[in-house]
C-alpha cells in the first residue's frame, strides 16, 4: 500500500489501511503529515480508534490461513481500487485481523513531538487517546499525549486531568507533572498541578509515585498524595467523590475555609471572586456548586456569612463585611 492508499473508500476502510501502513516500519515523516492531514477529516479519528480497538480484541486470530492470504492482499501496491482490490475489507473487522496475521506492532508510530491538548479557562474537554484510554482535561490545562513503541507517555504542563487508562502491561502509561511521574498500566485517577505541588488522587487500581530519581509511594484505592516542591505529604485516605466532582461539573466546598473555597471556584471564571474580608478567610463553608456558577457561590456565602456581595464593573465580585 503506498502513501496515497488511503484516499478511497468509506472511513473505517481508510483507517485499517492507514493502521497497516503505520505498522510497516519505517515510516516517514511524509505519510506521517499525510496521516495526520487524513484524521482531521469528520469521522475519521473515530474510525481509527475503533480499528485499533477491534484489532486488540481480535490478536488470537493471527494462525488463521485465510488472514495471512488477506493481510498480503492489504500489503500489495496494487493500482486496484480498494473496493474491488479487497472484496473482504467489506467489514474493518476483515481490514483489521489482517494486521493482526503478520504479528506487527499494535499502535501507530506518533511524532516525537507528541499530541498536544489543551482547554481555556471554564472550559472542559474529554478525549479518547488511541490505545482505548480516556483522558478528561478541567479548566485550564495543557498536556501533551506521546505514545512510543514500548511506553505511553503524558506530560501535564498546567491544571487538572482524569485519566482511565487502558490495560496494557507492555506499555506503562506514565504522566509526568514536573518532577512528578506517576506510573500505571490500567487504573483511574486525577492528577492536578498548580505551580509546584502535585496533587494525585486515585480512585481505582493502583499507581506508583516518583519525584526525580527518587520512588516516593504506591497508592491504593481511595488514596492521596500531594507533593509542594521538597514537601512529600504522608499518604491520605480520602472519599474521592469530592476531588473528582469537577468531571461532573461540580465544585464540592465542604469543610473548606472561604479562602480556599474561593481559590477554587475562581479556577472556572475570568471575573474572580474577591474576598476583602480578611477575618473570614478561614471561616468554614460547606455545600456544592455548578462551575462557573460565581451567582450561586456569592448568593450561598453571603447567606452564612456576615458578608455582602459587590459587582464591580469588570464582572468580578467582592465580599465585604
């Protein structure tokens, strides 16, 4: 299959040839950029996804002569139209075993520069990486998505991710958040970087925690742990409800002080809450809001505290005594 394969044919067929000319090392940065131009089309990212997925499921079937005759089909340079080249890539499942046949590598070769990903303020996005993992990013956050040979690596420049990772023991999934690297091979759990402290929390599985060189812990379920440059917190139980409410949209304060309850809702908005009432910094509040909704926050405080709400001109609002 050349370079231009992979422009007939409905989305799922153009994705199993594209999986299989990724496969057959080497590839070159020209059919690299081709790949990418080629998944920026509708549908076609998705249809790749599904192709990498159905050929995991489908790995035994690689012993079966009439895969290894097709898979030579898939792999000709023939001028053949794909429709009536390969009668059998009626079906990605056909396109796809056929990878499986000649024991080839199981993801495609991605840049070295990575995949970058990235929302704004109040914004919240939710990707599928290639392997069948799930990434959902919080408001403000960048990260970049490099998958290699024998390794998948995310690196977290800024803000608030919940990764669920998909089990492959071949290839540890790592993110890297400064000095922090946090190693798992199919779990779920939140990392948030803000300046230098690390927060990691994990809700299912198990993860292993490093800083620098150094091993630091191995978390269980229902477990935290949070690095602020030298400072290693001891290892925490904790509901992971609260931590994780932001993936439905949700901001819990219970028990937090209105300082910190500030901090927190000012993450989602560009017009911050401003609190000029030092005594109450380290009052305590409880309770729940929708991100971004500064109205319910400011209505729900005032309501507790001896406090007054002020909007000011540029959109933000001050609590005064």
């Amino acid at each position: 299959m050349n370079d231009n394969d992979a422009s007939g044919g409905d989305a799922c067929t153009q994705a199993a040839h594209w999986y299989a000319r990724l496969q057959t090392l080497p590839v070159s940065a020209r059919t690299l950029d081709q790949f990418f131009e080629w998944r920026k089309g509708e549908g076609n990212r998705e249809a790749f996804d599904a192709v990498d997925r159905l050929y995991r499921q489908t790995g035994t079937l690689a012993d079966r002569p009439a895969i290894v005759a097709a898979t030579e089909q898939a792999m000709t340079r023939s001028a053949t139209p794909p429709s009536r080249r390969y009668p059998w890539l009626g079906t990605m499942a056909a396109a796809v075993v056929g990878v499986v046949a000649v024991g080839l590598t199981t993801f495609a070769v991605w840049p070295s520069g990575g995949e970058q990903y990235a929302t704004k303020v109040g914004e919240q996005r939710s990707i599928r990486l290639a392997d069948g993992s799930k990434v959902m990013l919080d408001t403000d956050t960048a990260l970049t998505v490099v998958f290699a040979r024998d390794a998948r690596r995310i690196s977290l420049a800024k803000g608030q991710a919940y990764f669920t990772v998909a089990h492959d023991a071949a290839r540890p999934f790592t993110v890297d958040a400064g000095g922090t690297r946090v190693l798992a091979t199919g779990t779920q759990f939140d990392v948030q970087r803000s300046g230098d402290r690390i927060d990691v929390t994990l809700v299912e599985g198990r993860v292993r925690i490093s800083s620098g060189e150094q091993s630091v812990a191995q978390l269980q379920a229902g477990q935290r742990l949070v690095l602020d440059g030298s400072h290693i917190s001891p290892v925490q139980a904790i509901d992971t409800a609260p931590t994780t409410a932001w993936t439905q949209g949700r901001v819990v304060l219970d028990g937090m002080t209105l300082e910190h309850a500030i901090t927190e809702v000012n993450r989602y908005v560009n017009t911050p809450v401003r609190l000029d009432a030092p005594g109450f910094a380290d009052a305590r509040i409880s309770g729940s809001v929708e991100t971004g909704d500064i109205g319910s926050f400011t209505t729900a405080v005032t309501a507790v505290l001896p406090l007054k709400a002020q909007a000011n001109s540029d959109g933000s609002v001050t609590l005064r005594p």
